[in-house]
C-alpha cells in the first residue's frame, strides 16, 4: 500500500493554501467544510474564492509565498500554475516534517485528497494512489448513488444509542447481532425517511423484546412503468433487502431480478376480470408476513398511489400498527408521455392534465364526461383499452371536435413500446385493426399532435 487512509481532525488546526485559482477553491471548500482554519497566500483569488472566505471565514494574504508561511502549519496544500513555487512549497513543507498535497503533482506530495462520498459523520474515502483520480472518481458515484442521502443520520442515531444498548445487552455477541438487525431493519427505514421518533419507538420495542426480534415491515413501492432504469434508488434498495417480494403483472421480469437470489417471490397479479389473488387476500397477507418478522416489499407498477389500490393496502398495515412505508414510482401516465414525445402540458395547447381510469364496470364508465369538454386539458385514461370506443364516442359528444387527437401507447418504456395516433373518430378503428396487447394508456388532446415533431423514436 503506498498511501495509508487516515481521518484527520482539522478543527481548529491552521491549513496553508497556496495558491487560489479554481482548484485551490475546490481545496478550500473542503478544508473549510472540515473546519480548518485556512490561510490562502496569493497575489490574486477568485471571486468564488473570496465570497467563500467571507461567508465560512479564512484567512487572505495577497502576496506570493514564503517559507515563514509554514510557521504553525498543520497541514499544506499547494495550487500555484507555477510549478517551481508548488516544488518550493514542497520542498520546505517536507523539510519541516508538515504534510504536503500539490495539485496534479504526485511526486511532490506527502499526502492525497482522495474522492470523498460525504454523508457526515460517515465518510467514505476513495484513492487510486495518485494512478487513476477519474476512475476514483466513477467509484466514488457509484457509491453515491448507492447511499442514500441521510445515511449519515444513521450513524447518528447509531452513536446517540450506543451506551443504552451497552447497558441492556453487556455481552458482545448479541450486542453486534442486535445492531445489525437494528441497522438493517424498519427502525432504519425510518431514520433514512427522516422519521427519527419511530425509529426510536421500534428500537425500543426491539430493545424489550426477548429474541430481540422487531416486527416486520412492510413497504409499498413504486416500480415504475418497466424500464428498470426508472426506479427510484429507494426503489431499488429496498427491493434488494426484502425478504418477500409481492408483484403483479405490471413490474416487468427484468425489475423482478434485482430482487436477491434467496428472496421469496409471491404473484398476485391481476388481469383485466381475472384477479389471481384478491384483494382483501393480499392485505392479509402483507399483514400475516410481517407479523411473521419478515421484510415485506409490495410491488406496484407505476406508482402505488395512482391507481393502485395502495390506499387499501395500507390500511390493514396501519390496523394492526405493522411499520410501514410508501415509496412514489414514475406513474405509467407520465413515462408513456415522455418516451412518446407528447409533452402533458404545454403553453400553446394545454394548461392542465388530468389522470382518469377508463376502466369499464358493467360495460359503462362511470365517469362525468360534461366535465371533459376543455380543449386546453390534456387527459389521460389508464386501463382504457376495451373501453376505448366508448371513451372516444363520449368525448365528441361532449364537446371535443372530432379531429382531436388521440395516442394509445403501447407497453410503455419497454423494448415493444408501440405509439398508435389517430383522432377521437378514427382511433377506435385502429385499435381494432392493430390489436395492441395490455398495458396500455392513451392520451388525448392537442398535445398529442406534438408527438410526429418530438418522438425521436416513435414507430408510427
Ligand atoms: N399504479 C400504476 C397504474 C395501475 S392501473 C401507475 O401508476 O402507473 C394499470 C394501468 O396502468 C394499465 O391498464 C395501463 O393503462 C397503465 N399502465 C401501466 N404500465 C403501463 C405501461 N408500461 N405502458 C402503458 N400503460 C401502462
């Protein structure tokens, strides 16, 4: 190992910064954010670099540098274009025994900045030794994106729990298991959803417990339209630490397989008149797996609050008091408008959308169609499919030309996304000659007309 990782505590330690163009800004952002006190020795500085000093506080002495500058100095950076200054720098710094960084400069470095992923107080450094910043780097995002943002917060719950769980659990062994079902588990969950109060009342409980065992938990999650790419991180984290996987037909094969190896997979799926498992049937069941200590994840296309029936499911958790939590998906309606270039709204033809279901019960909707006279309204009809010539049959009566547009879109955001356009009076026709298969979403009004001009890769 040629660098040894440390974390050095710069709180009221005095860091010189020679230098101050943009890297030496960069620099000082993150000294600062370290609490250091900074002294920047330069004859210029950029305004960024001085609107920072005012703003967190720094030291600036306009002039070139010299050697009394390392004088108290616990640490040094160096960021001139110059390199025969930065070589000075060095070169005293080194004589001095004071740890020294130049920029873009290897050889003349006693210590490197590695790529940080900051969620303080965890902080996780990444180096290449000096061989690869970019690739440090691509590790870095990959990081970042794993991570949720207050993952930090975490380590502050964990720190402020500390001394209790060393008085209730004295021996080792059960004292790591117990942080690791903790950190692992709802009561976590709830930290990260910024909800620290019940992540205290279910440590408490777990704290209570015996076996130490929390309920299960149970989440509500959004997987979007199909597109695995479309998922939330949130999304994907909590389906890759679930126990048990509810789904139905709408989550796509390929967001199934993020899922782990050993989870357990449930089908409830639904088709159109053919509920595999009924309602009621899978709100007990999400109840009867959490009590059974599991970590429950209910898969839901699109989002679980846009017809999804996620409401319903809830309830029964709330019953019977089993924490959950509901995580927003990309709903079909507005990734079916993106991926076929029909902007939902849009200052020259519509001011406002409206998500409606055409589902059909009793072979009618149900649906006030005087209210759906507005031209300036773009609409979009979920399950509409076999309802369709009714839909478009009662929007000309009510007030809608003829000549509207329409689109139907096809299995939206997968690889067999199909775009059907017509207008209100032909697209019943078209559907029947085309048959498009389930799911699908139509999308009614001017905007639709927009579709030809940005759909880059619309088939029809
Ligand atoms: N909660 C889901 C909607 C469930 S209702 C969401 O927010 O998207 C089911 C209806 O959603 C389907 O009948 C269809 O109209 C629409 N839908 C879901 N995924 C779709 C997709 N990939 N392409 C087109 N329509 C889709």
């Amino acid at each position: 190992m040629q660098y040894l990782p440390v974390c050095l505590k710069l709180s009221e330690m005095s860091v010189l910064l020679v230098g101050a163009g943009t890297i030496a800004t960069r620099k000082a952002r993150l000294l600062l954010r370290a609490q250091a006190r900074v002294t920047v020795v330069a004859p210029d500085m950029t305004d960024e670099l001085q609107a920072l000093l005012a703003e967190q506080g720094g030291n600036w002495q306009a002039r070139k540098y010299r050697e009394a500058d390392l004088q108290d100095c616990t640490l040094v950076v160096a960021a001139t274009p110059d390199r025969q200054v930065n070589q000075q720098v060095s070169e005293h710094a080194k004589a001095r025994g004071i740890p020294v960084n130049v920029v873009d400069a290897p050889d003349l470095c006693t210590f490197i900045f590695p790529s940080i992923v900051d969620r303080d107080p965890l902080v996780i450094a990444i180096s290449s030794s000096g061989k690869s910043p970019v690739l440090a780097r691509q590790l870095r995002h990959r990081f970042d994106a794993l991570l949720p943002a207050a993952y930090g917060k975490l380590a502050d719950f964990g720190g402020r729990l500390r001394d209790r769980v060393k008085q209730a659990i004295p021996e080792e062994t059960p004292r790591r298991l117990f942080w690791e079902k903790l950190m692992a588990g709802a009561a976590a969950e709830q930290v990260l959803a910024g909800r620290e109060q019940r992540a205290e009342a279910i440590f408490e409980e777990m704290l209570a417990r015996e076996d130490g065992l929390a309920h299960g938990e149970v989440y509500l999650v959004g997987a979007g339209p199909g597109d695995p790419d479309l998922m939330t991180f949130k999304a994907a984290r909590l389906l890759q630490s679930a126990d048990v996987v509810l789904y139905d037909r709408l989550v796509s094969p390929a967001i199934m397989e993020m899922a782990r190896r050993d989870a357990e997979r449930i089908y409830v799926g639904k088709r159109r008149d053919d509920h595999a498992v009924p309602q009621e049937q899978i709100n007990q069941l999400l109840v009867d797996l959490a009590l059974a200590g599991k970590r429950v994840v209910r898969l839901k296309g699109g989002d679980p609050f846009v017809f999804g029936r996620g409401g319903e499911e809830i309830e029964l958790l709330a019953r019977h008091r089993i924490p959950f939590q509901v995580v927003p998906g990309i709903t079909a309606g507005n990734a079916a408008a993106c991926y076929a270039g029909i902007p939902l709204t849009h200052r020259d033809y519509a001011q406002s959308v409206r998500f409606v279901t055409g589902h059909l019960k009793d072979g009618t909707t149900n649906l006030d169609w005087s209210s759906f006279g507005s031209d300036s309204e773009t609409v979009v009809f979920y399950m509409g499919l076999v309802g369709l010539p009714i839909i478009c049959e009662q929007l000309q009566a009510n007030g809608r030309a003829a000549d509207t547009p329409v689109a139907l879109v096809e299995r939206a955001t997968l690889s067999e996304q199909r775009v059907l356009t017509g207008t209100l009076a032909t697209m019943a026709a078209i559907v029947e000659q085309e048959q498009p298969r389930a799911p699908t979403l139509i999308i009614v009004g001017p905007v639709v007309a927009l579709h030809r001009q940005l759909a880059w890769f619309g088939e029809s």
